[in-house]
C-alpha cells in the first residue's frame, strides 16, 4: 500500500492530507512544493502519461510531444524545481543566447551582454533599418518608463499602432512573440499581458531571455521526475485513476476516483478550466470561480512532425516563417537527436483549421521546401492538434483566483488569474501558489 492510500480512506482525513487532481506541470509543481514541506499528497491523473496539456506521445515509435514547446530563461519557477527534485537541467534543456532567425533573412540576437546594454545591442543589430531598429528601441523604452504599465488594456495590434511599429518589426519580432507567448492572435490578445511578457524576458536580466531548448520530452522534462520526487517523499502519484467528483464534507472532501473514495483535508484542482464544472457539480460558493472558467475561450495549436532522411536539417535549430501556415520549424535532430524529424507549429486560430489534415501536412511540406534545398517527400507525417490548448488571452480578462470561497479548496492551473499568459511557468507557478496557500493554513506541518 503507498503512502497516499494508507493516510487517507473513507471518513478519515488529516487537516494537512493534500489530493491534487491533476498530474500536468501545475498539479506537480505543487505536489513537490508540499512534499519539500513534508506535506502527504496524493497526485490523481486520469492518464497513463503525466504532463497534462505538455505531455510525450508516441510516433511511429519515437517519443515526441503533443505539442513542441520552447521555453526561456525567464521561466524561474520551472528550473528551480528542476534543482529541488534534483533533475540536470543542463542535461534536460539546451540553453542558447536569445536568437531570432526567419527563412526570409531576418535575424536578432542578444549578445552575452549585461543587461539591459544585451537586448539594446540585440534591436540595434537586428537585420533591419536603421530607422525600424531605432522605432523597435524606442517602444521597449517606452513601456520600460512606464513599468510596463498600461494605463488601460488593449489588443498588441492596438499597442503596436500607438507606438508605430514598422510592419517590418511586427511581422518578424512583435506579432510572433506575442503569438508564441499568448498564444492568441495580435488583434485580439491582451496588450497588457504581452507587456508583462516583455518585462520579464526581454527586459529581464540577461539570462532571462535565454532559450532553453528541451532535449527531452515534456513529461521526462519535468513531470515524471518530480512524480519520482513526490513518492520518495511520503507521497503518492496514481496514474489512470481519474477524480469523478470532489464534494466537501465536515472532515475535508470527499474525493471520487476511480479507484474509489477518499478524504483529504485540502483540495487541489489542477485541471484545464473546461473540466473544472463536472468536477464540482453545483457548489453555491464556486459559482463565480465557475463562471469564469465557462466564459472563457480557447485557441488551438497544431504541431505537424514530418520525419525525412536523416541528412535533411534546418539552418538553425528554429527557424521562423512569414508566410504559409507554420509559424516555427525545429529541428529535432539538433534538439533531440532524432534526426530528419522536422516539427512545424501552428500557433492559436487561423485559416489551417478549415484545411483537412492531409491536404496541411502537404502545404506544410512544400513550407519546408521553400527553406530545404531539394527537400525528399516525407517518409511520414502525423499531425498534433490541441483545439483547447490555451485561454484566449484577450484584453481585461477575468481569471478565477487560485483561492476559492471554499475553505481548503484551491485552484491551479495556466488559466487562475495572473499577470502572464497560458505558458508551462505560469502553470507552474499557479501550482506552488496554491502549494504555498496551503502551507500557510497548515504552518507547514504534516
């Protein structure tokens, strides 16, 4: 019997017993912040791989990604429960100086320069027009003054106006970035977050706009591992065992799961928003939490894997393009040494989704074709689509906070209220917040 199992059973529950009912990166995240305090968790996923919406899938037999993910040096929280668990993250992520390449010839790259003199010498040397360059300078400058404040939301297109970005600029730094962030169309996504963005990464201390590069899959990156690190510690992780129902009780709540019932004293929901309601049937006290996850809107993301002879490589490990459908090529034998296989992302809503799969996967080829000297036809190609795979994140948003109306109930999650988009560090964050919400109701004692 694991350690989760013979601390919590029906009727029974320790004010410090922790369920969290999701094993992606914000479920993990605040399992091994409770099991570094000494907290018993117990980790529910209804799946047979941990990782959530960031998760290993399996094509024609090579372990790959539901969706190709770069991280940056910004992502703080991530890489320092990376050194808790006691994971290499210079064996598990390849770090390289912030570098912009497009197939069109465009390139940016931060020198290895203090900051804020690396991102200056970055936009100066940028392969643009002395005037873009200086109108590029000129906007980071400006938010800069400002605290990376608005004085009221709006849509980047809107900002990107205001400030007269040159299309030049928007097409190959503003709008992308936003994109690959928000994962929400310029015209729509939230000019306040992206500013937030920039603050943190391009702004930020030099290493913060690092790229990090994840030699492995997403769940060997961070949540296997740190499932390894929860049951070392007094914890239990259950795989296949999805939560039904969470119900609360005068001794804690009641967790429904396939396996059965248990009580726990505190509750974590770290599931996507849109599984949140049939979780929680009709509980009086979450209705505004519930609102606000069921008004949200979502964007997809598509990932096309093409895997060619193993002589067919990219210029560079990612390289961007302007026109077509793909939005970013990488490289896997660079990253990952699985050599030939070429990964194109679709970031959030477009004309792609009316495309049948086959008919995308043959333009994304001639895509790659374009930058690919005598690129052969594929020898496979499978296509990835996550239709929810963030919140639309639109101006003036409303998020549900992380603590609930309901005494011991917490969320987490890329969608709870935040000043940063749907990425795999504010997921992360969320989870260690409702972590920490709960150590500070506990005293951190189990």
């Amino acid at each position: 019997m694991d350690v989760g199992q013979e601390l919590s059973g029906p009727g029974f529950a320790k004010a410090a017993d922790v369920a969290i009912v999701g094993g992606g990166y914000a479920g993990l995240a605040a399992a091994v912040e409770l099991a570094v305090a000494g907290i018993p968790v117990t980790v529910f996923e209804s799946s047979r791989v941990l990782g959530g919406r960031a998760r290993r899938v399996e094509l024609n037999g090579l372990p790959v990604d539901n969706g190709q993910h770069l991280l940056v040096g910004a992502y703080v929280e991530l890489l320092r429960l990376l050194q808790v668990i006691g994971a290499d993250a210079s064996r598990l992520l390849s770090r390289q100086c912030l570098e912009l390449s497009f197939a069109d010839g465009f390139s940016l790259r931060a020198p290895n320069l203090p900051e804020p003199m690396h991102m200056a010498a970055a936009l100066l040397g940028a392969t643009l027009s002395l005037p873009q360059r200086l109108a590029a300078l000129r906007f980071m400058r400006k938010l800069k003054r400002s605290g990376f404040r608005l004085v009221e939301d709006t849509t980047v297109a809107h900002l990107l106006d205001l400030h007269r970005q040159p299309q030049a600029v928007r097409s190959h730094l503003w709008e992308p970035l936003c994109v690959a962030a928000l994962n929400t169309p310029p015209v729509t996504a939230s000019a306040q977050v992206f500013a937030s963005v920039l603050k943190d990464s391009l702004a930020g201390p030099r290493a913060a706009s690092d790229m990090l590069y994840p030699a492995v899959d997403l769940s060997a990156l961070f949540p296997e591992p740190a499932a390894a690190y929860v049951t070392a510690h007094q914890g239990s992780v259950r795989t296949e065992c999805g939560v039904k129902r969470i119900a609360p009780t005068p001794n804690g709540f009641e967790v429904s799961h396939d396996q059965g019932m248990d009580v726990f004293g505190h509750v974590i929901i770290a599931v996507a928003p849109y599984h949140l309601a049939p979780l929680l049937g009709d509980l009086p006290a979450l209705a505004q939490s519930l609102k606000m996850t069921e008004a949200l809107r979502h964007e997809p993301i598509a990932t096309a894997y093409l895997a060619y002879p193993h002589d067919i490589q990219l210029a560079k490990p990612m390289l961007g393009l302007t026109r077509g459908h793909a939005q970013w090529l990488f490289d896997r034998g660079r990253l990952t040494g699985q050599r030939g296989l070429i990964a194109a992302v679709i970031s959030a809503s477009g004309p792609w989704q009316s495309l049948p799969p086959e008919q995308l996967l043959t333009e994304i080829h001639g895509e790659i074709g374009t930058v690919v000297k005598d690129l052969p036809t594929p020898k496979w190609s499978r296509l990835i689509v996550e239709k929810r795979a963030t919140f639309a994140c639109t101006p003036n948003l409303q998020r549900p906070a992380a603590v609930t109306p309901l005494a011991g109930l917490y969320l987490a999650g890329d969608y709870v209220a935040s000043a940063y988009p749907a990425t795999l560090e504010s997921a992360v964050r969320s989870g260690v917040a409702a972590a920490r919400s709960i150590l500070e109701t506990t005293g951190g004692q189990s």
